[in-house]
C-alpha cells in the first residue's frame, strides 16, 4: 500500500521532477521527509512567494514541469503572485495547497483559523484549480494537473491536498511514463511542413524570431541547426535574450539593434519560434515590420492551436511542440541548405561595432557610478558559461543596451515584469544546475529588497552566486516618470528611501560575502573576488541617480511595448 503523499512524488518523478520548493507544515512534513530520503532537492526560502519563483526559475532551466507548496491559508495566500507571475509567463509550475479537513470546511461555524476557501479564488490565476477530495482521486487530479500545466500555451495549475487525505493508503500499480497519459513531442502535418520549407527555399532575406519559449523548452541546439540551414539572422524579442551556442555573431536584439532592424525591415519571411508575437514585437505587424510587410510571409512554430492568427496573421502555422517541429525543418533543409545573404556578414560586424562603441562611450570617471558603465563593467566580468539574471526597473533598461555578455541563459520576467524575482530566480536556476555554474545577479536596489531573505537561502545551499546591485536608494525608473511628468524640482513621493542602507554589510549578516564599490574601476575586482570568496556575493555599486533617472538609453523604444503609449 501506498500513502497519498508518497503517490504524489511517484506521479511528479514519472515526469523527472526531482525538486520541491516550500515551507512545510503539518500537511507537507510527510512529503517532504520522504522526498528528502528518495533523493529530491528539497529547498525551504523564506517567503513562500520566493518558493514559487524559485520553481518557475526550475521550469525553466529543465524544460519540465516544476513544483512549489504553500502551508494552509497565509502560506497559499503568499503563493499569489508567483502564481500570476506563472501565469503571465507561461511557466508550468504545479502549486500545491495544504488545506484543512473538509469536515470543517463544511461546518457552520465562524473563526475558523488559518482557513479560506482557496481554490476559488486562484481559478482566474492558472490553468487548472481542483482537490484531492478522495485519496482514489489522485492519480487522476496530479496527471490532469500535469495535463493542463504543459498542453497548448504553458502554464501554472493549483491542487489543494486538504489534511484528511494525507494518510489514506493507496493500492495502485507503477505511475505511468508521461506518453501514456498526455500528448508529448507533437509534430506539425507533413504538408504544413513542406509548406513552410518551400517558402524558406524561395526567401532570399529570411530571419529568424526566436522568443522566451526556445529558452524554456531547452531547445537552443535544434534551433541552432535551423538558423544555419537557413543562413539567417537571429532575432531575439526582449523575453527571448539568451543567446544559442553558435549564433552569438549572428543574434541580435528586436528594437535595440540596428542591425536587428535592418534585418526586420528587409526580411520577406520571419520564422516565429516560441514567441507569443506580444505587445514587445509589436505583435509582429506594427512598428518595424510595416514597411515591408506586402513582401513579407510568416511561419509560425505554435503548440497552442487556439494562439493561430490572434497576434497577427501567419501565412504557415506549424502546430506542435517545438522540440519536435524544429527538427522537422532542419531535417527537410538539410540536403539543401541555404546560402547567406550578403547583408548578414555586414549586420554581424556591425552589431559588433555597436557593442564595442557602447563600452567605449558609457560614462566613465563618475562617483557614484553613472549605471550604463556599471552594466559595461559587471558584464565583461560575467563568467564564462554563466547564469544571467535580471531584476529592476531602470537598471533593466540600461542592461538591455550596454551588455557585453552574450549569456546562453538568461532568467527575468519580461512578460509580467514582476520586481523581486531576481534573487529567487538566481537560486531556482543554480538549484536545477546543482551549484554548478556560476551566476551574476544585476539587479536594482528597490527590487533586490523584495527577498532580499533569501540570502541566508543562497548561503545555506553555498551557490556560486554574484548579485551586482545598482544603489540609488530609490525607485529609479519611478523617479524617471516624475520628472517626465511634472518636470525637474516637482514632488517625487513614496520613490525615495533611507541612504544609510550598505547591502554588503546585510550581505555579510546573512553569512555572504560583501563589496561596497563607488567607482567604475573597481567594480570588475570586486566581482572576481566575489566569486573567488567560495560563498554567495553581494556587491553594492552606488549609482548616479540623476543618471539613472533621466538618462535611460532606448527608453523611446520601451514606450513602444505599451499600446497606450503614455508611459
């Protein structure tokens, strides 16, 4: 006989989930003593909202399905807004509720403590909402959660585990492999296919756009393959930033690149690939792409069929997993590959110049740090092989343009742009990479405080991990809109906050190490000597505020994203 919660980590292991994130309570110890004992990486933060960042950073570092809890009533309440981050960034992440016995549930009766009726109230927040009512439902409730979590467009499900389920026994054979129960690995028809390769063969100016998706779905090596049989450029959108092995030369980013616009402008066929095509892009049709757009086809790589044509119109929809269509093309272009266009060769060169003028043209000699040479100096520090991770407002946006990093993982959430991510994304990511790779946090004061707790998580679970923190002790990008707003000297409230915060020195109270830098040539030292220290780092780099306030590059281009335009 089998226990509930031992059949639960039987069904997440049949899908290679080996890692669960959450405080437990008394609905959760079982799980989580046995889940330690059968070889899972059983991580506690904090804050159970950092739980859910943690396993939404897990998702997207296996490809799979990932895990988090949250204890009965304040601890689920805390889930929240992983959930909707989740949700926004479609990141199959399956939240587990602890709940009290149903008989109270039912009961009229008042005060009830650490009680709300939770499931209700997460339905408009994720995929699928349901409870294990009785202890023969679970094997069905886990695998329509799973079901739902990574079919059509990713996303996040909810399955509350009321208390009088807990230690019900269970006859039941061994869980089934994930093909006996959902649809894996779908492939697009055989004629679409043709279809589509026709019209690559035909294109003399066809780019690639490759978004968020090819990142979570671990598919950078196929994807790679196509662009070469294809002879184009890479195009990332702004939630598609890490770079594939082999394309760095050739990759360019969507609106802050003039070689990307370039080659947007002159393409007549785009190849969409784990892409909403949102409001970023321009959805595909605005912007960029209107001067061209007669002489334009698009394809489309797609598994949600209901996602077809809402954006804009495609002229080839491939419907399947993309790790399973991809190969498809690459497979059909193979005998015949194209030849590139003399144009890339002379974009390639001159992104090239682009990024070397950046580092040769961001501001220098300033004390506080002018926060375009902080991004300079931090990421040609960045080590090789390493973990991006992003956070912030206005530190972000000067990350965008003045990046001399070319990362092959980068973790942030640009879809629902949800602050205080970065720290539990950075430990999620080293978790699902077992401590292995080093990571670089760059990230703002204001949003590096959400979960700034989860220091002590770092340090305990000793992550060769760097936080590059821009300080301005204020929410810069807000400040920015201020004065936009209602003009230099004008009142800024609530954006401003106390001066003698060192995040060092709370750095080194959590058991970290800790820099303090107020100069640009001392930033890349403290950085190397971070890692060097063999403990988690923190480095406080103090930044010019007027500068981070009114001098972020691009920001014309970021106003474009939001179709009201009044940001």
């Amino acid at each position: 006989m089998t226990k509930v919660f031992a059949r639960i980590l039987e069904l997440f292991e049949a899908e290679g989930i080996d890692t669960i994130f959450g405080i437990p309570d008394p609905n959760f110890v079982h799980m989580f003593h046995l889940a330690e004992e059968r070889g899972w990486n059983v991580v506690a933060p904090h804050h159970e909202e950092s739980a859910g960042f943690m396993a939404e950073a897990v998702s997207r570092m296996t490809g799979k399905a990932a895990v988090c809890i949250g204890t009965l009533g304040p601890g689920v309440a805390n889930l929240a807004g992983a959930m909707m981050c989740a949700k926004v960034e479609n990141s199959p992440v399956v939240f587990l509720g602890g709940q009290r016995a149903r008989i109270t549930e039912q009961r009229v009766r008042r005060g009830r403590i650490q009680f709300v009726k939770q499931a209700a109230l997460f339905e408009p927040s994720v995929k699928y909402s349901a409870s294990i009512e009785y202890a023969d439902q679970t094997d069905e409730v886990i695998r329509e959660g799973l079901r739902k979590a990574l079919s059509g467009t990713p996303g996040p499900v909810y399955i509350e585990y009321p208390s009088h389920v807990i230690q019900e026994d269970l006859d039941v054979p061994p869980a089934l492999p994930p093909e006996a129960y959902r649809l894996v690995g779908q492939t697009a028809g055989p004629d679409k296919v043709a279809e589509a390769v026709a019209f690559i063969r035909a294109a003399k100016q066809p780019i690639l756009l490759v978004g968020h998706g090819v990142h979570t779905a671990r598919a950078g090596e196929s994807v790679r393959a196509l662009a070469e049989a294809m002879a184009c450029p890479v195009i990332q959108t702004s939630g598609g930033t890490s770079y594939i092995a082999g394309l760095e030369d050739r990759t360019f980013p969507y609106g802050f690149s003039a070689a990307a616009i370039d080659a947007v402008v002159k393409s007549d066929l785009c190849l969409a690939i784990g892409t909403e095509l949102g409001e970023p892009v321009h959805y595909g049709r605005g912007r960029h792409w209107v001067a061209n757009e007669a002489n334009r086809r698009w394809i489309l790589v797609e598994q949600d069929p209901q996602a077809i044509g809402v954006n804009r119109s495609v002229d080839v929809p491939l419907v399947g997993d993309l790790r399973a269509v991809v190969p498809q093309l690459v497979d059909a272009l193979e005998a015949t590959p194209r030849t590139a266009s003399p144009e890339l060769a002379g974009w390639i060169t001159q992104d090239a110049a682009r990024l070397a003028e950046l580092a040769e043209t961001a501001p220098s000699g300033m004390s506080p740090v002018h926060p375009a040479r902080l991004i300079v100096e931090a990421t040609k520090a960045f080590p090789k092989d390493g973990i991006m991770v992003r956070d912030g407002g206005a530190t972000t946006i000067f990350g965008w343009t003045y990046s001399q990093a070319k990362p092959h993982d980068v973790m942030w959430n640009q879809n629902f742009g949800h602050l205080g991510t970065g720290l539990p994304y950075a430990i999620g990511a080293s978790v699902a990479e077992g401590g292995k790779r080093p990571l670089m946090l760059i990230t703002g004061d204001s949003s590096f405080q959400f979960h700034i707790a989860e220091l002590e998580t770092a340090a305990r679970l000793n992550l060769p991990l760097v936080c590059v923190v821009g300080v301005d002790y204020a929410w810069g990008l807000e400040v920015g809109v201020y004065k936009r707003t209602f003009g230099q000297g004008s009142l800024e409230t609530g954006v401003h906050w106390s001066k003698n915060t060192r995040l060092d020195k709370v750095a080194e109270g959590f058991g970290c190490h800790g820099e303090y830098v107020e100069r640009d040539e001392d930033i890349a030292p403290a950085v190397k000597r971070a890692y060097a220290s063999g403990r988690p780092g923190v480095v406080h780099v103090a930044v010019d505020p007027k500068a981070n306030s009114e001098e972020m590059p691009s920001y014309d281009e970021f106003r474009t994203w939001y179709a009201e335009g009044t940001q």
